[in-house]
C-alpha cells in the first residue's frame, strides 16, 4: 500500500493540472508561418516572415496575411524577437518556402542554412529561392493582405510540371554545396501592380556559399539542358517561307571525361532533346522535319554553349558535370577531383546535341 501512494499523489497531481508540464497551445491561439524571408540586417540579419491568407472563426472567414519582421545578430535572435511582436504564438513548423535577399546570398548562404538544418521546428525540406534586386523583405511583403505563399505554391508546381524554373529545396542546395562546391536555385524578383505578385528571374548560381552570379534567358534554358530538364518551351522554326512552331518536351544529359594515357584530356557533354510539332499550316514532310531538326540542334547548342561559358567563367560546375562524369574514368576523376572548378574553368567541354522530333 505504501509504493502505491506515491503513485496515486502523481497520478492527482497530473489530473489537476499542478504537473508542470506545458499546456498544449489551441491551432486558434497560434500564428503558422508558411514563408520565411532573410536579408542582411544593421544588427546582423533581418528576417520577415509571413502566415499567408488565415482562416477565422468557425465559419472560416478570411482574415488577412500576418506579416512579421524583426532584426537580430543571429537568426535565433531574430526568430526570438518575433515572438514578441504577435498577440499569437509564432509557430515555424509549417514554413515551406524560404526567401534569400540578393545582397544576403552575396555575402554568404550557409549561416542561414545550417540554422534550417539545426532547428526543431524548420527543416531543409523548404523551397529556397533568391530574390534579385531587392530584398527577401520586399518579396515577402509584395503580396499585401493575400501574401505570397499562392504565388510561390505556383511556381513551385509548375516547376515540376516543366513551365516555369526548377523549383529546389534548401536541403538540395545545402547538399550540393557540400559535395560539389556551388549550386544553382531560380531567383524571383517582385513585380508591379499590372504583373503576377513575384515574377521569375532565372537562376542564381552560388560558388562556395556566396552568390556567383544570375543566369537568365538562353542561359538558364541552357543550365536546365546541363542538368537534364529542360522545362517546356516553344522555338519558331522559320520552313519556306512558314514558320512551324516546336515543342521542346524533355531531354537526358550524361557527361564523360576524355582521357589519353590515363591523363585528362576534356569533357565531352551530350544532350538529346525530344520534341513535337506545335504549330503548323502544311505538316512537314521529312527532308522539311529534318531541317527543323537542324535548326533546333543550332538553337540548343548556342544555350548550352552560353550557360557553360558563364559557369566555366565562375569555375562553378552547379551542374554537377564533374562528379556525373566520374562514372566514366574513375581512376582520372580521382587525379582532378580535389581541384575541379579549375579545371572545369580550364577545359573547353565538347557538345554532342541531338534533337528528335517525335509523332
């Protein structure tokens, strides 16, 4: 009878609430972050963030965005202050889409990412994005009352449809900055009032932890030729005196090294491109389909040739040419491995282009 009396005194405690456990928190009394936005700050960082269009009461009526912003030394300082800043509790578990200021990626990426890897609440599993010519502030506030979380959701899926840039979380930058020392990841920039909330820039390009540079038109579709994904794009085909519209619907790249005497000697990079008729008065016979073909092989190349010129100008292979072609000469790759991005920069890379035009 004695060891049960300890046992029922704990059991009264726990019933009566004196335990001293924390009180679970009502999904009411909480405000759920689902974007997060980091600029360089006075006092170090500056972090914003935002809840996105809530649902109120039992009805579920629209109560606006909840836009916060806070600066500290750290980005768990930051974090800290933002608490303080909302009648609600401030929950960062559900945040799903992060922001990078320009001049923040310029100065270094990896503080803010091992804070993501680290933290309870926050994961890698975040989309990342980079936001060129203002601040991850202006982006995160540039969609008012309805946020931006719609829009980035958007682009997001499209990305994986092949419509819009390639869509990366921080835990697949983080990776391939730690394996092959750069990575690429799309760049947004706000748009005006007559536009879409947030509009696609291309894509930044970090070398070490620092932002390289942007690739943007021919080569960001060139860049997405490097890595094998090629997002959905129509190319007009001048054809006497018609011009036949074409489809681009998908591509493979696959990379190897050439070597003679067990000595590295280039890099030869080849892409097939798949295709399909879009548009069209009178279908193309085949000596037409051919010259199509060609002219498509011309455009694809000429993207290739410029997204490889500007990473090879930054010595940043984000497409991870090097370690995709180590498969092929294993024993070379070894020799060239530890000092890549130079010889990345060094080597001219021979391009094999094949385009076909399926039925």
């Amino acid at each position: 009878m004695r060891r049960t009396l300890p046992l029922l005194a704990a059991l009264a405690l726990l019933l009566t609430g004196c335990s001293g456990l924390p009180r679970p928190r009502e999904m009411g009394d909480m405000a759920l972050l689902r974007t997060m936005g980091v600029d360089l700050g006075e006092e170090g960082l500056s972090v914003t963030v935002s809840t996105g269009p809530r649902a109120k009461g039992l009805q579920g009526e629209g109560e606006s965005a909840l836009v916060l912003s806070a600066q500290g030394e750290s980005l768990s300082d930051a974090a800290l202050t933002l608490q303080s800043l909302s009648d609600s509790y401030v929950f960062f578990g559900y945040v799903d889409q992060l922001l990078l200021g320009e001049e923040l990626a310029g100065a270094g990426v990896t503080q803010v990412l091992d804070y993501f890897a680290r933290d309870v609440e926050l994961g890698l599993g975040a989309q990342l994005w980079v936001v060129r010519d203002a601040s991850a502030q202006q982006a995160v506030e540039a969609g008012g009352d309805q946020g931006v979380e719609g829009r980035l959701s958007t682009l997001r899926l499209d990305g994986e449809m092949g419509i819009a840039a390639l869509a990366r979380t921080a835990g697949e930058v983080y990776t391939d900055l730690l394996e092959q020392g750069s990575a690429y990841l799309p760049a947004l920039r706000p748009g005006t009032e007559e536009q879409a909330v947030l509009l696609e820039a291309g894509y930044a390009v970090l070398k070490g932890d620092t932002l390289a540079g942007f690739l943007d038109g021919d080569g960001a579709r060139g860049l997405e030729l490097l890595v094998g994904k090629p997002s959905s794009d129509i190319i007009p085909v001048e054809l006497e005196g018609e011009t036949v519209y074409v489809r681009i619907t998908g591509g493979d790249t696959t990379c190897r090294l050439e070597t003679e005497g067990g000595q590295v000697t280039g890099l030869t990079v080849a892409c097939r491109v798949t295709a399909q008729l879009a548009e069209y008065r009178t279908q193309p016979n085949r000596n037409q389909l051919q010259t199509v073909e060609e002219e498509l092989t011309r455009v694809e190349t000429a993207r290739l040739t410029r997204a490889l010129t500007q990473l090879r100008a930054w010595g940043a292979d984000c497409a991870g040419l090097g370690v995709r072609s180590a498969l092929s000469a294993p024993e070379a790759w070894r020799q060239v491995k530890g000092n890549w991005s130079e010889w990345f920069a060094s080597l001219a890379p021979n391009l094999e282009v094949q385009v076909d035009i399926q039925d």
